[in-house]
C-alpha cells in the first residue's frame, strides 16, 4: 500500500498537473472571437457600418456592382414648354443632358414627350425633381444588373490585347514572307474583335453611367369657354365616306364568300357523293327497321 501511493505521488500526479497548466495556458491563448479591425478602424467606417453621401442623401454604390438604370413617367402639366425647359434645366444641373424631345401641341390634346440622360448617382434625385414639375400619372423604375456581362468584356479585351502585343512581337522574329502573313493575318484578326468588343463596352459603360428617364407630358385640359360650333359640310362629308367605307366592306365580304365558296367547292362535291353512295344502304337500314316495328296481322 505504502508503495503504490508513492507511485501515485511521484507519477501520476505531476503528469495531471502538467495537463492542467497545459489547459489554462491554452485558454489564456485562445484569441478573441471579436475580429482586430474593428477596434483598428475609426466609427463610421467598420465593415457593416452605413456611411450616408454628403448633399444628395444617396445611398453609396456598392463598389464592383454595375447596373443600367431606367424610368418611366407620365406627368400631367399646367404648360407644356414651360415644363420642358425646367426638366431640361435640370438635367444640366445634375450634369446629365436631352437626348429626345418632341412636342404635338393640338386644341384639345397637347403632349409631348422628353429623354432625359443623367448620371446613376443622380438617378433618384431627378425623379424627385421631375415630381415637383407636374401631377405623377404613372411612374416606373427598373435597374438592370449587369456586372457579370461588364467584367467580361473588360476580361476579354484585357486578354485579347495581350495577345496582340505577343504577335507583335512575333512579327518583329519572323523572317520568312511566310510567317509574316500568317502572324499579320492573326493580328489583324485580334485587332478586329478588340475594336468590336471595345464598342461594345463603351456603349455598355456608358448606360451604367448615365440613367435614361423617358418622360411623358400631358397638358392639363381647359374648361370650354363657349358652345361648340357644328360645321355641316363636315358632317355630311363624313357621313358619305362613312356610307362609301360600308359599301366598300360589303363588296369585300361578298368577294371574300365567293372565293371561299369556290376553293370548297371539290370538297363539297366529294361530300355529296359519299353522300349518295350511303344514301341506299340508310333506306334499306330504315326499311328494315319500319318492317320490324309493324304488327303481323292476324289470320
């Protein structure tokens, strides 16, 4: 007994201390889960922290996100050039410009219709402008992710112009007339789709850009300020070329009988002879049946 306890004591006991102080330190080790750089970083600019844009109240762009942003509006105005000048004023301000404009002042309907281009930060600014010009009939808004398609092209005209400086180098080794135009024909086939994919981009870039906002007037209808005159020689001028349009559609749907009639006729015809040539079995059919129905007569 007395030596087993002087095992335990000179054995077991300092490995269990030794593995207890290797928990403790492991534990005064362990790091915080609370990550570095936001006791790094001043307020305001923590990851998930909202930094508001300064003068137009925009929320900020997400950096690497491209989107096409589009509207539609219907607005119904007091005085359609008045209206139209102080939307194109607008767009100025905001650094955007006209890109349409037509206007179709008649008596009793006067419209006109205006294209706005601006820039995306100011997109939902100039809508909040365009509502204070007029009464908002109809209103719509559409933004058109296109980062995938934008990274593309960069990626490939990157790639492509690459390609082009190495074949321009190889054109400066070539020594034979033969690997000369082979290496022209490749560049000059590089050089073809850089400049188509270039336009392409830029056409891309510029609507991720600049917002298009299409925008319809509408001037607010007057009261009538007398009696609406009646002018005979119209109505009866109307009224012949009305009769004549009725005479005219008449003719046309008796034209139209005619020649369906006629492109039917084989079918008619193959029609009435199947006809006849069950015409003689149905009378027997029906005879018998009649025959079948009648009483004997009594002897």
């Amino acid at each position: 007994m007395y030596h087993l306890n002087m095992v335990l004591k000179r054995i077991i006991l300092p490995i269990l201390l030794i593995f207890f102080l290797a928990v403790f330190s492991y534990g005064c080790a362990t790091p915080s889960l609370e990550p570095e750089v936001d006791r790094a970083l001043p307020e305001g600019e923590r990851p998930g922290d909202y930094v508001e844009e300064v003068g137009r109240g925009e929320p900020p762009v997400e950096e690497g996100i491209h989107k096409i942003s589009r509207a539609e509006v219907n607005l119904e105005v007091e005085d359609l050039e008045d209206s139209l000048s102080r939307l194109e004023e607008k767009a100025r301000e905001m650094g955007g410009f006209v890109s349409y404009s037509s206007i179709n002042k008649r008596e009793r309907d006067p419209r006109a219709q205006v294209t706005l281009r601006v820039p995306a930060n100011n997109f939902h600014v100039m809508l909040e402008e365009i509502e204070k010009i007029g009464e908002v009939e109809h209103r719509s808004t559409s933004e058109e992710d296109v980062t995938r398609r934008y990274i593309d092209l960069e990626a490939r005209i990157d790639n492509l112009t690459a390609q082009e400086e190495r074949l321009t180098e190889i054109l400066q080794m070539a020594e034979t007339v033969e690997e000369v135009l082979s290496v022209e024909r490749e560049l000059e086939r590089v050089r073809g789709e850089i400049e188509s994919l270039t336009g392409e981009f830029n056409y891309l870039r510029g609507q991720v850009n600049m917002a298009t906002i299409n925008i319809r007037l509408r001037e607010r209808a007057l009261a009538a300020t007398g009696v609406t005159s009646i002018d005979f020689r119209d109505m009866f001028t109307r009224g012949y070329y009305a009769l004549i349009d009725s005479i005219n559609a008449l003719i046309l749907f008796t034209r139209g009988f005619f020649i369906l009639a006629m492109g039917s006729l084989p079918y008619i015809i193959l029609l009435a002879i199947f006809l006849l040539i069950l015409r003689k079995p149905y009378r027997a059919i029906k005879e018998k049946r009649q025959r079948g129905k009648t009483p004997e007569k009594s002897s």
